[in-house]
C-alpha cells in the first residue's frame, strides 16, 4: 500500500514538473512580420552541433534552404553538425496549408512541420530572427553578434499569412538597378515573407528587357540623351548626360534572377506598360505611334500625350509579340500590362483609331468616351492572348474606366475604390494604394533633410495602419482581395543607398500588413520588435532610414 501511495505521488510530482515546463510564459517574439500563435515555455535548446533531417519528399528548395541554414550554423558556431545529438527535423505535413508552418521546440529537438517548401523556408526565416545575426552569412560579413548563444527557448508556433499575395514592386526604367542589386532587393523582400517581385520592367524613360524579335528596343530604347535635374515641379533644366547604354536586362539574365528569387519562395511578375508610358519603344518603332514621331526616350518625369496607337493593326501585333516572349521567358501565371496614365489625346486625333472606334462601334456614353473604349480592346486583346497561353493580366486600376477585361486582376494604385470596385464585380484586385503604399514617398516632414524625392509623406506608422478589407465589404468581396504590395519608384532615386533608404524600415511595416490579421496588429508592439529587425539591416549592411518622424 505504501509503496503504491509513494509510486502515486511519484507520479504526481513528475506530471506536475512536466507541466510546470510547459507552462507559457510568453507570447511574443521579436519576430517581423509577427507570427500567429506564439507560446513560449521555460528552458532553452542549444542548436549549435545539431543533427540535420528532412523528409525527402520536400524539392530541393526546402533542401537547399535547410542546407544553407546549416551551414552558416556551423561556420558561424565552429560547431559541427551532429556533434551535440540534439536534432532540427523538418517534417511534411499535408495538412497545413501551402504557406502555413508550424515550429515545435524542446529540450533535444527543433521540429519544423510545413506542406512545402514556403512553408519550410518561413520557418527558417522566423528560426533565423531569433538567432545570432551570423546565421544570415555563417559569419561571413566580420561583423559580430555578440550575443553568440545557438539558443531558442522551448516554444510552439503556429504561423500563416492573411494574404497569398505579398508583393514589393520595383522599377527599373526610371533609374536602372543591375542584376546583383535586384539580387539584394530578393534577399529583403525574403526576410520580411514576402513573395511576389513585380518587376516594372519598362516604361517612357528607358526599355529594360531585351526582346529577341526587336533588338532596338534595348539597342536604343535602354538610352535617354538627357534627364530631368531636380524636382519635375521646379525644373525644366537638364543634365546634357546620356542614361541607360548597357542598362537593361538580356533573357539570360532574368532567367537566373527568377531561378535566384524562387530558392526564396519568389515569383516575378513582370510589367510591360502598354499602352501608355510607351516613348520608349515609340523611339525605337514611331511608325507605332499615332503622328509616326519622331519621339524620343524621355528624359523628363510625368504623363507623356505620345502613346501608341491603338488603331494600326501592326501596334497590337508589336504588342503581341512583346508578351509572346515574356510569357515563355517567366514562368509566373501573371503578367502586368500597365494601362495606367495613358492620355486619349492622340487617338481622338488619329485616323487609325477614330477608323477602329467606328469599327468597334464604340461610343461616348454618360460615364466614358469612346477612346476609353478603345484601351478596353487594348486591354482585353491582351487577356485573351495571355489567357490562351494560361496566363493572367493585371492591369493598374485605369483597367476598370471602359469595360473591364473579363478575367483581369485589378490593381488599386488611386486609393482603394478600384479595388474595392473590382471586388464587387467578382474581380481579383490587389491594394497598392499610392496613399500608404508608395514608397517614393519622404519619411520625413523635414524634407530639407531628406533626399529629393517625389513628395508626400508617408511615415512607418501610417503604412502600418492600413488596412486592405473596407469596412462595408461581404466575405464574397474580401475573398477578392489576394493581396497588398509596396511600390517602389524610381524617378528620384539613383543609387542602391538610396532604394534601401527608401525601402527601409517601412518593407517592415508593409509585411506585417501582408502577414498578420487585423486584430493581430498592433503598432506599439511593432515598433518594440522593430529593433531586432534593425539589427539584421545593420549586420547586413542595409542602409534604412533612422528615427523618423
Ligand atoms: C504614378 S502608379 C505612376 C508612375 C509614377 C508614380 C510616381 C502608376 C500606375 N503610375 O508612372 O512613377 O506615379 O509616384
């Protein structure tokens, strides 16, 4: 009897020490964007020296990034694998969704759960923020973190983004940024989970992807005699220096900048604007545009009347033809057709298009013109040429003035109403609106402090307090809008220095508007892990705007 009642209290006194080490004593990390449930427990593992296993049903991106994980690991620890029997095991499971993770840490084991390969590398990119700053190079930047503990508390995380779609836009026609700076711009996006790069890869002031089938386009149409000094509002002085030879991007090049961006769970989205912010090509080809030209690559900023002629058979052909080789070259499901900004002040003067309005039998009704009209064809000529290669168009919001495309995805750049439109017409849209978004924007109210730039201003707060879902929308309208993206535009900004000021720390901001559901945001509690994450910009050599306000 005595010994049952002694073997009981044994017993007793094992659950109660059990539970005592899974009792949750925290449920926040310094993690951006912040997971969705955090539980921390008492007690810490040390990975340094641990084993490595993953199920090799998982493709090589999971393996690659597991890999890689380990090797810095070891180099920055000194430590080998295997030596210390403690294990990192990354397991599939099927039942988590394509993104979802789930990180389980005890005293011998770090167990990452995902359903593929996102999943596993958001985990290693959550592990990552909570380890010593060497386990983003193994060590190699020469910088120290000084803390040097391989530890991670015992803790459970279960983490999915709100949105599929997370994107960051950058163009490349305005100021050029080379194969190893886009690189870079990849490694950013990738710490924050975000999975989309739309890549603006063309546009008045400079063509930037070479088209095998017309070579001028890169020849000529890369190069602008002259740019713009200063602001566009203050100036009409230029700097007598040509832009662009050699500034573009041969299909070989874009090949290993997609194959770069998927190891990190990144599609491109490439954009050719059309039919607006076109000079460019018109340069190289003005028996495209509606007066025949001559036109020449910009060199100043703004909205040129000068777009292409959506009358001449031979225009869409051009056209065609263009996204013939863009389709092949990127293997995403979408492709960007631009549609924004484009004046309607040739076409009412072109016989082509005047004949293919009356063609069409296109008319002026009480909400649009005819011309309207006309870039509806344009844009749905476009779709169908897209759908048929099992491609998607996304056009910016100017797609819903007319008719729009019948499959297209809208992206809401004037405010959010045409996203908010396209949603209540059953249509996919994507907020990007140049209100919180817009990344060209100042940080700063001192703007003599600051480097020239658009305008605006849009402090880290402000892009954090957005929020995609309107207030009156039905869950059939919210289960349109896939996603929120940051863009990036370059008129004003030169230097790689200078993108990442842009950039920095606000791509924080915008992940955890991407990541975290609603009531999971919080400011305060943003910007009291926003120093861990300056931290990882400091070691890595990011250079991110300091205390703004
Ligand atoms: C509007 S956003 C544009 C760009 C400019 C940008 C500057 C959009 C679809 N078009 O051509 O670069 O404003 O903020």
């Amino acid at each position: 009897m005595k010994k049952v009642s002694a073997f009981v209290s044994i017993l007793g006194l094992a659950i109660l020490a059990s539970s005592c080490c899974k009792s949750v004593i925290d449920t926040q990390l310094n993690v951006i964007p912040q997971p969705s449930s955090v539980e921390v427990y008492e007690g810490r593992i040390n990975i340094a020296g641990a084993d490595f296993s993953i199920d090799n049903s998982f493709d090589s991106i999971a393996v690659n990034a597991l890999r890689k994980f380990e090797s810095n690991l070891v180099s920055a620890s000194g430590i080998a694998t295997g030596e210390s029997g403690n294990r990192i095991i990354v397991k599939k499971s099927e039942s988590l969704a394509s993104e979802e993770y789930n990180i389980s840490v005890n005293h011998s084991s770090v167990t990452i759960k995902a359903s593929s390969a996102k999943g596993v590398l958001y985990a290693l990119e959550t592990l990552k923020q909570l380890l010593p700053l060497e386990i983003y190079d193994g060590g190699k930047s020469g910088c120290e973190d000084n803390s040097n503990e391989w530890t991670l508390p015992y803790m459970s995380i279960k983490d999915e983004p709100r949105f599929s779609y997370r994107g960051m836009h950058l163009d490349v026609s305005r100021h050029f940024f080379d194969v190893s700076e886009v690189k870079k711009y990849l490694d950013i996006m990738a710490i924050h989970k975000m999975n989309i790069f739309h890549w603006h890869l063309t546009d008045d002031q400079g063509w930037r992807i070479e088209i095998k089938k017309y070579p001028k386009l890169t020849e000529y149409g890369a190069i602008r005699k002259h740019t713009l000094i200063g602001h566009l509002n203050e100036s009409c002085e230029y700097d007598n220096t040509p832009y662009g030879e050699g500034c573009y991007y041969s299909q070989e090049q874009i090949k290993e900048v997609i194959e770069y961006a998927a190891a990190k769970g990144i599609e491109i989205i490439p954009e050719i604007d059309m039919p607006g912010h076109m000079l460019a090509a018109l340069a190289c080809y003005p028996e495209l545009g509606c007066t025949g030209g001559p036109y020449e690559v910009w060199g100043r900023w703004g909205v040129a009347d000068d777009v292409i002629c959506a009358g001449k058979e031979s225009s869409m052909e051009f056209l065609e033809d263009i996204l013939a080789e863009v389709v092949e070259l990127f293997p995403c499901r979408y492709v960007h057709i631009g549609g924004d900004e484009c004046p309607k002040v040739r076409w009412q003067e072109c016989p082509h298009c005047q004949a293919k309005i009356a063609e069409l039998g296109l008319k002026d009704d009480e909400n649009h013109q005819a011309e309207h009209y006309l870039q509806s064809y344009v844009t749905n000529r476009m779709e169908k040429f897209l759908n048929e290669r099992g491609k998607s168009l996304i056009g910016w919001d100017e797609i819903l003035e007319g008719e729009l495309a019948p499959n297209a995805t809208v992206m809401s750049w004037r405010g959010v109403s045409g996203g908010e439109k396209a949603a209540e017409m059953g249509h996919d849209a994507i907020m990007v609106p140049s209100s919180h978004l817009y990344f060209d924007h100042c940080q700063a109210k001192d703007r003599e402090n600051e480097p020239l730039s658009i305008g605006g201003y849009l402090p880290i707060d402000k892009v954090y307090s957005f929020e995609p879902y309107g207030e009156a929308m039905s869950e059939e309208e919210k289960s349109h809008i896939i996603g929120v993206q940051a863009n990036l535009w370059t008129e004003y900004i030169h230097t790689p220095e200078h993108l990442e000021y842009m950039l920095l720390p606000r791509m924080s901001a915008v992940s955890e508007v991407q990541w975290c559901r609603k009531d999971e945001r919080d400011f305060d509690g943003f910007m009291s892990r926003m120093p861990s994450m300056i931290k990882i910009y400091e070691y890595l050599g990011y250079n991110y705007a300091k205390d703004k306000k």
